[in-house]
C-alpha cells in the first residue's frame, strides 16, 4: 500500500479537528463547561484523546475554537440563505440576527464562552476565530463602511455586549429590545433579517416609529454613526 499523500493527512486531520470542536459543542451545551472533561469530548469525537493536546493547548482554547467555528457557521449560514443577497443592510440584519439567536438557542455554551474571553487569555487566536472575524468584517465592508478598521471592533463590541445582556443572569434584557437598538443604530428597518414575532417593542427605538434614515442617498450604504462610549 502506498503511503497517503500530505493533501490526504491533511484533510484526515481537518476533519479529526472538526469532530473535536463539534463535540464540545454538544456537550458543554449539554452538560456545561466543568462537568465535560476532555476525555468525554474524546469519545464523543471517536478520538484518541491525545489529539486533542495537539491540537488544542487546554480545554479552554478548545471551548473557544469550538464556540467560534459554530459562530462561524451560523453567520455563514445566515448570509448566504435563499433569497440570497448582496445588500449591505439586510446582510447586516441577519448577522445582528444569527448572534442574538445564538446567545437565545445555546445559553449555558454562550454564557461559558463569554466567561472565558473575560479571563486573562482572552480571545483564542485560532483558525475559527480568523474565519469568524473575516465574515463579520466582510459584512461591514458590505454594510458601506469607509472606515473598517474602526467600524469592525466597534461592531463586534456592540454584538458581544448585545450577547452579554441576553445572558446576564437573574437580569436578562430581551432580546426583541437589544435588536431594536442595534437596528436603530445602524439604520435597519425592522423588517430586515428575521425579525421576531409580535414586531418590535412598544417604546423601544424604532418600535412604533418608522427608523429615521438620512434623507439623502449616499454613495454606498450609510456607515455606523460613532459613539461616545
């Protein structure tokens, strides 16, 4: 038998990656981050449990990857839905959407990836993330930024404190309201991306007032307006 080409292995060891950061998904959305040991996430991958120290330098760097390839995923998923679209709002829309979803659908997973990125390590700076970032940027390029190294980190900023109040525990805000504000913010219709039943919230900025978009026309779509804070 001839030995495997270096493409071959390689593709052996996306795919072993992969298995990896979807079991730990599961389980830590399953069973929450310390009662999920390394070993399970192993067996549940079908793994030697000495990949995962090759791959990843703990659990912690493994959770993150994992949490950022199924971010990855969900935008991915979610901007390129049929009627598939190169408009900039409405691809805004639907990141803002698949973010807040997540935080909605995964609780107990977001919730432990939040905790973690606020530790000393902070973000993993992995191939999952690289890609996570890329979209999401890419999306505010389409948006018509003229300033992304400025408008990117505050977009992402915005959606993780987004995150953040969804999750807060005993004091969660909802995310029909947070959505409104974003939107607000960015100059999003409501009826953009997937809006949630019932409409927007009474009071809330956009709720039973129509958005107030620039009256004139811009070259490109209209860039995030700055914030003080």
């Amino acid at each position: 038998m001839s030995p495997r080409s270096a493409s071959v292995n390689e593709e052996l060891r996306r795919r072993s990656r992969e298995r990896l950061l979807a079991a730990t998904v599961e389980l830590v959305s399953e069973r929450g981050y310390e009662a999920t040991t390394l070993g399970d996430i192993a067996e549940r991958a079908g793994s030697a449990r000495g990949l995962i120290s090759y791959y990843f330098p703990g659990k912690r760097q493994l959770l993150q990857s994992a949490v950022h390839r199924l971010m990855h995923l969900t935008l991915d998923a979610a901007l390129e839905r049929e009627p598939r679209t190169a408009d900039g709002r409405e691809r805004l829309a639907r990141a803002i959407d698949a973010i807040l979803g997540l935080a909605e659908e995964r609780p107990v997973l977001m919730r432990t990836h939040m905790a973690g990125i606020l530790q000393a390590e902070g973000f993993v700076q992995c191939p999952e993330q690289q890609r996570l970032a890329a979209l999401l940027r890419d999306t505010v390029v389409r948006y018509g930024s003229d300033d992304v190294d400025t408008d990117y980190p505050l977009l992402r900023a915005l959606l993780m404190g987004a995150v953040f109040a969804v999750l807060l525990p005993g004091v969660p805000m909802p995310i029909a309201r947070l959505r409104a504000e974003l939107f607000q913010r960015y100059g999003l219709a409501w009826e953009l991306g997937v809006p949630p039943g019932g409409g927007p919230p009474d009071g809330a900025p956009g709720g039973t007032e129509e958005l107030r978009v620039p009256s004139q026309t811009p070259r490109s779509p209209e860039r995030p307006r700055s914030s003080p804070s």
